[in-house]
C-alpha cells in the first residue's frame, strides 16, 4: 500500500484516500467515520464505482495513524486489495461526513459475497427479546445478503432488491446513527418494514390462518413427511426431515436422482460432531461467513440421529453446512433435527430463484413452499468444500465466495472473458490484476442453464463494468461454452487447451508466472492434436505448454457411452492385455456385449483413444465390482476410493517408456490389480494399492521431467485430484523428492477453476 509523505507533526494536513477491494456494503464508510471522529479528523467519506473514497484533515500523527487503521481495524467482511493517499490543500472545513455515493465512471468496486448471520444478530433473532425477535431477515452491516441482491453498484439499497422496501422510523434511526452497526447497512429491515414469509401451497395460494407462524406450520409439515421449497439468499432448497426415510425416499425419487448424496444443514457444530467427525479445521470451515457445504467423514459408530439411508446412499461422507439465514435458525432450532436441504431442481437444471417459476419447477416435487416476497437477483448454489492436509479446499466456489477475486500473478494488457468448460461451468471475467470467477453455473448441455450463463455473463459485465476485448474458450468444438465465445462479435476468441488451463488456473491462484511441472489428471479434454486427453504431464507457464508425457491412450469402447458404462473401460483396458479372461466377473456379467464390442474396438469402431485418467479409475472400480454405471460424475472413482484401505501400502508397480515423451504405462496398475482379484486379495487392499501406484506412477514422471529440464515445481490440477486419498499419496512422494508442489485451495481443481487458467493463459499470450 503506497501512503502519501506527511511532512509535518503539528500542523494540520489534508490527504485524498482511495480504498479499493471488498469495501462496499460491509459498513466501511461507518468504520471510517467513528475512526475519523475518534482520531478528530475533519473530512468526509463515500461510496463510487471504484471504491471507497476518503479526505482526511489533521495533524500528522492522527493521519498516520488513521492510514495504519483503515486496515488493521477495517470490518470483519471488509477486505482491501490496495490503498493510495495523496495530499491535498488544507481547507479547514470542519466536521466528518458521509457523502451520497457518486454513481458516475465506469464501475470498478467490488461487491462483497453473501455471509452468514453474525452473532449478534442471531442473538437478537432467537433471543433478544426485541422487535426483530423471531424475524427471518435479520442483518446488519457485518452479515447478510449482498451479491445475491445487488443490482448494480455503488452498493446503495436503490441498487438492490431490497429497494421496495421502504424503511420505517426505527430502522431509518438505526441506518443514519453513526454508534449503530446498522449504520449505512443496506438491506436492513424489521417486521413493520421488511420482507415477509409465507408459507403457500404449490399452486400458490396460503396456508396459513390469521396470525399462524410460518416457521413453525413448516416444522410440523417436515416432521409428518412433506418436501418443502424453501427460498434461501441464492435460490429454493428443496428439504426434508433427514431422519424421516420416507420423506428422503421420495424427494431422491421426484428429482431423478438416483445415487449423489444430498446435503445437511445442522443447526450447531455439536450437531455436526454427532453425526459425522468435525477436526477443528473442519469446524472453522463450518463456521466461515461463507458457510460451504463440508465433505465429513461419517460417523458410524452412535450418532446422534439415524439419517435415513436414501440421504446418502452407501457414502462414507456427509456433506454438511451450518445455518447461513435467519430463517434457516429458528426453523432448526423449531424442527430439532437435521435437515436435508438440496438444490430446488430436477437434477441437472439450474437452481430456482424467481417465485412463479420455482411455483412451476418444483410442483411435481415438492408439497409446500416457504417463502418470502425479496427478490433474489441472480441465482446461486452453495459453495462445496473439504479439509486436506488441514487447509480447506473449494470442490464447488460459489455462494459466500463469489464475487471476490482472484488477484493475478500478471497484469492484462486488455479486457479477458473466460469461457469455462461443459461442465461444472463458471466463467471469469478480468482486468488489470484481477480475474472475477462467476458463481458455478452448472451443465450447459441443459438449455436452462445455458440460459443462465449467458444472463450471468451480462450482469457481471454490467456488474463489473467489464467489456472484454479477448474471450478465451476451450478447444472442445462441441462445447456450448466454445460456441457462445466464437458467436460473440467484435472480440478476439483465444483457443486455450484445456489441460493447459487446468495448470495456468493453479498457477495464477498462487500467483506463479515460472515454468512448472503440470499434472493435469481429469476426465476428459479435448487434446490440441484432436484426441481425448485426460492423465497429463506437462511443461508449462502462462503462456505456452509442452506435453512431456501422458497415460498410454486406450479405447473408449462406444465413446461417451463409456464415460456413463465404466465397465466398457475394463473391456479395454483388459483386452489391451490380451488374452481369454475367465474368472473376471465383469466381464461374465456382461458376456452379451463383450465380444461384439471388443471387435469394434479391435477395428477401430466408435472407439476413440483417450489417456484419461479419469478413465483409468473407472476401468478399475468396474474389475473391483463397485460401478458397472454411473449415475453422477466421478461416481466410480469416488466409490473406489472411499473403499480403499487406508494407511500406508506398496503400490503397484507401472512402467514408464521415455521415447519420444513419457508414456505412463496405467495397464500396468490394471494387471496387478487383475492379479490381486483373481487370487482372491480383498477390495480395500487392492484400492489402496491401486491408488498407492498411481501416485507412485506420478512421482516417477515429474522425477524424470525433472532430470530433463531442471523444474522443481510441481502443480497438481484436474478433477482426479479432488480424491484425497490420490492427492495425499502424491503430496507426500514429491515433497519428499524434494519437490515444491501447488495444489489448489480457494478455486476448484475440476473443471469450476477452468475459466480462471483460460483467462490467465489468454492474458499472458496477449503481453508477448
């Protein structure tokens, strides 16, 4: 941060301050004002499209002092990216002031994400005794909605949603007193002025008499069995009593989803430890403002409440969160139990946000919906994340972390869009030092998310003040993320392969601009030579990529009928063995097909090579009878791991060809793991030994990368990679060969983080 010289002690002295970062709607300008008043500073204080600005008069001391304190006491949610001071003349005006925001200029100011209710408004929710006891929209300047509810910046209430609530006298008092935490908070409300909940049939009309509380007529209906909608900050959950098999049953049923796990919301942390194991690690991740999903290992000796079996259907995980509203408090401390509370969707469409369309969406699905007439302006999914190696880690970066951005380790010579892939989808918009990941869209194969992304990409330029100049896209020719950035007119489209995003996405998050060492292990990804690849080793910065090596490429028996049928990937990767294979039980249970699919591969026949890792792990979990088909992404993979014994184990041994680059031999770990079957070694062991010579068979590449081209830092990136058994396992054998390894935190690893590395690469190429 660059402060002006001041160059006198006694005299008074005027400086201009320029705050920018997350400093709009998380009460800035009162902070600024209560510490200009303490220090007996004269000036004023505002909100622009660019940030906070500030005139401080005063002698020296006090400025100093001032500058040190706008960032270390700023506000809990309040985060400064840069400040600048410069003087100014003295006018010996008196008094400090807050300004009306100045709406001219282009935006630039960052817009803070959602965060969950603080202390001292639950207190006042579930216990204060006041007019706001009770009350499901209870905020203050240091919780509550924002990026949900923000239309436009500067961050005033005109520019959200919640401009048609006008406040009433008591709320007003407490916006315009500086000794308020309310000071400048925009969505604050009350019973008399705020929003309102309702609790409505499916067809719209209510449920309620005269008086009833909504809160509790929903806990009674959840307790008899009923699916209720529940409109949250970024859309409708769709819960059911977790407890209540039936009810869990039936809502798996009506959202044609068959096998993913739902989530959890617990009402506190000991309930969490209850039903599954909270580390403290764990436990600050819970408790975050952003309040994500949380991967928990479950506990399966006497939990605290039986959750019905259809929650999560045979997983050694529960995905668990803590209240973030205050709706979502007073209705489980009034239910007593855990809640299932899962996107308010048919599986694969985009999350309902608006009233009479969730009315419509969800009719075949759930009976009642509870919910309250403030707007949500754009829709947003739950953040998803897990501990590893006691850091947390972002599966899914979404509701509470966006829009914050990520600070590049280059600054853009023009404006970058960045696409994303297929699936998992965000995009990323950037200029200058920072790149703004979108919320997680989804699967643009589904015409209604693809219908989202695109209004999302329009609010966030509208948002962001952004119109690119460069939109960068994956090779992929079919992705529908390719086509709308060659459809766009008057901007230059930059290929990026995507592999080599995944590596650039890791790079940029820890603001690396060096050559690396690349593992990019996915599902697929369309190579830059046409074929499908998916176990990488790459050679790789910002800018450009060589591919050093690769997983030996095996068919896909029937293409992308293989990705959903992991047994057609035990097909191929056993017929690249050869020979007859009696005794293998998956290929007796699919004998019909076997042979005639084996000579399509054998002739080339719908059978396009791939050296997907991705792959690899689903021609193994089919050998081991876990997953003959798939239901949900990764889903082979993730039951083969949370079989795995754990501890450590010798992995199997892989053979590594080195002409012209490395071809990492994955049959190899299939063999072994064949043999292991056939004499008749258990599951778990072959899993762990599995996993073990996969790491193994990573470790041995980057040593041999190493050798040729003196790198010593090793980024890990792609979906595989989200196994923390794989991750771990590597982790340790390339620090202990004395490795620098980066691996992914605050952005996705799987295809979430890819718009990020496209906008990083594409930047890149755009200085040289």
């Amino acid at each position: 941060m660059a402060y002006g010289v001041i160059a006198d002690e006694t005299a008074n002295e005027r400086l201009a301050v320029r705050v920018a970062g997350v400093v709009q709607g998380v009460g800035f300008r009162p902070f600024v004002y209560t510490l200009a008043q303490r220090l007996h500073l004269h000036g004023h204080v505002g909100n622009d499209t660019e940030g906070v600005f500030i005139e401080a008069e005063g002698p020296r001391a006090a400025l100093d002092v001032f500058l040190c304190a706008l960032d270390l006491e700023r506000p809990p949610l309040a985060v400064i990216d840069s400040m600048t001071a410069a003087p100014l003349p003295v006018t010996g005006a008196p008094g400090f002031s807050i300004m009306p925001s100045d709406a001219s200029g282009p935006p630039a100011a960052q817009v803070a994400p959602d965060a969950a209710t603080c202390e001292a408004c639950l207190d006042e929710t579930t216990g204060g005794g006041g007019r706001r006891q009770g009350y499901a929209f209870t905020n203050c300047t240091h919780c509550g909605p924002r990026f949900t509810i923000v239309r436009n910046v500067p961050y005033d209430r005109p520019h959200t949603t919640m401009a048609g609530f006008a406040m009433c006298g008591d709320c007003a008092g407490e916006y315009a007193d500086p000794a308020d935490r309310r000071f400048h908070a925009q969505p604050v409300c009350c019973p008399a002025c705020g929003p309102r909940l309702s609790l409505l049939s499916m067809d719209g009309s209510s449920l309620l008499t005269a008086g009833a509380d909504p809160v509790a007529a929903t806990a009674r209906l959840l307790r008899g069995g009923a699916i209720v909608a529940i409109k949250g900050l970024g859309g409708y959950h769709l819960a059911v009593d977790a407890t209540h098999p039936e009810a869990a049953a039936r809502l798996r049923a009506a959202k044609h989803r068959e096998d993913k796990p739902f989530a959890l919301m617990v009402a506190d942390l000991s309930e969490a430890a209850g039903i599954a194991e909270v580390e403290p690690a764990a436990a600050r991740l819970l408790r975050h403002p952003a309040r994500p999903i949380v991967l928990l290992p479950r506990r399966t000796r006497h939990p605290a409440h039986r959750i019905a079996e259809a929650v999560a259907p045979g997983c050694g995980e529960l995905g668990l969160m803590l209240p973030y509203t205050p709706l979502h408090h007073l209705l489980l401390a009034t239910l007593v139990r855990p809640l299932v509370m899962t996107s308010g969707n048919v599986s694969d469409e985009p999350i309902a946000y608006r009233d009479d369309d969730a009315l419509t969406q969800l009719a075949g699905i759930a009976d009642v919906t509870l919910t309250h007439d403030r707007p949500i302006h754009l829709r947003t999914d739950d953040s998803v994340a897990r501990v590893v190696r006691g850091a947390p880690t972002l599966l899914r970066r979404s509701r509470g972390y966006v829009p914050r951005p990520v600070r590049l380790p280059i600054k853009l010579r023009r404006p970058v869009l960045g696409c994303g892939a297929a699936l998992k989808n965000t995009f990323c918009l950037a200029r200058g030092e920072f790149a703004t990941l979108s919320h997680h869209v989804g699967d643009l194969t589904n015409a209604a998310t693809y219908r989202a992304y695109t209004e999302g990409v329009g609010h966030f330029e509208r948002l962001l003040g952004i119109t690119p100049e460069l939109v960068a896209h994956d090779l992929h020719p079919d992705y529908p993320s390719t086509a709308y950035a060659l459809e766009r007119d008057g901007v230059e489209a930059v290929g990026v392969q995507h592999h080599h995003a995944h590596i650039a996405s890791c790079l940029a998050e820890h603001g690396e601009r060096e050559p690396v060492i690349g593992v990019a292990f996915d599902g697929l990804g369309y190579g830059d030579d046409g074929t499908l690849w998916g176990g990488e080793i790459l050679v790789a910065d910002l800018a450009a990529y060589t591919r050093v090596g690769h997983l030996a490429t095996v068919p896909m028996p029937g293409g992308a009928a293989a990705v959903r049928e992991p047994w057609r990937m035990a097909l191929s990767y056993l017929d690249a063995l050869g020979g007859e294979l009696p005794g293998v039980a998956v290929a007796q249970r699919h004998a019909h097909a076997w042979r005639p699919l084996r000579e399509a591969v054998r002739a080339g026949v719908n059978a396009p090579l791939t050296s997907s890792a991705g792959r690899l792990f689903d021609a193994v979990a089919a050998l081991l009878d876990l997953r003959d088909e798939v239901t949900y992404e990764g889903q082979a993979a993730i039951e083969l791991e949370q079989v795995a014994q754990r501890g450590e184990v010798a992995g199997y041994p892989a053979e590594i060809a080195e002409d012209p680059v490395l071809t990492l031999r994955g049959a190899d770990l299939v063999r072994a793991a064949l043999t292991d079957r056939l004499a008749g070694v258990g599951t778990p062991q072959i899993a762990a030994r599995f996993h073990a010579g996969v790491a193994d068979l990573i470790v041995n590449a980057c040593l041999l990368v190493r050798e040729r081209h003196g790198l010593h830092t090793v980024a890990l990136s792609g979906g595989v990679f989200q196994n923390t058994l794989l991750l771990g396992r590597t982790l340790d054998g390339l620090t202990l060969s004395g490795f620098r390894v980066l691996t992914h935190r605050q952005v996705p690893c799987n295809d979430g983080g890819l718009s990020l590395g496209q906008v990083a690469v594409a930047g890149a190429r755009d200085r040289h």
